[in-house]
C-alpha cells in the first residue's frame, strides 16, 4: 500500500507542508512526522487528510481525518 497526505489550500490543513508520512515497510504501516516547528500562536489545529491506495491492476484507496491539536 501506499500512503499519502492529501494537499491542503489554508495552513490548517498542510499548507504550506509541515507533516509528512514515513511508510514502515516491515509491517505496512505508516507514521505522521512533523517536518518543522509548530507554533500554537500562528496555527492551533490541523485537519489532515490521508489517502492510502493499494497497488493492483484495479487500485483500491481509502481516506480517514486526522486531527492535530496544538497545546
């Protein structure tokens, strides 16, 4: 399978990028990674969408919300 954060338009939503996903090969899973410092004052909360696909002659792919608080 594959993984992939869906592009967002307003800061909430990874836009500019701030997270990104590290796949884990030994088990098919994946993990969120923050790619630079978050800053509560500037942004409280993100809402990033993850596409994961499979790879096949007819591709299956699934969609799940993952909300990030910032405290």
């Amino acid at each position: 399978v594959t993984y992939n954060l869906e592009e967002g338009q307003v800061p909430e939503t990874n836009m500019p990028v701030r997270f990104y996903i590290k796949p884990n090969r030994r088990d098919g899973s994946a993990s969120i990674l923050v790619a630079e410092n978050l800053d509560y004052e500037t942004t409280r909360f993100f809402t990033l969408r993850v596409r994961v696909q499979n790879v096949a002659a007819v591709p299956l792919a699934s969609f799940t919300t993952v909300y990030v608080n910032i405290t």
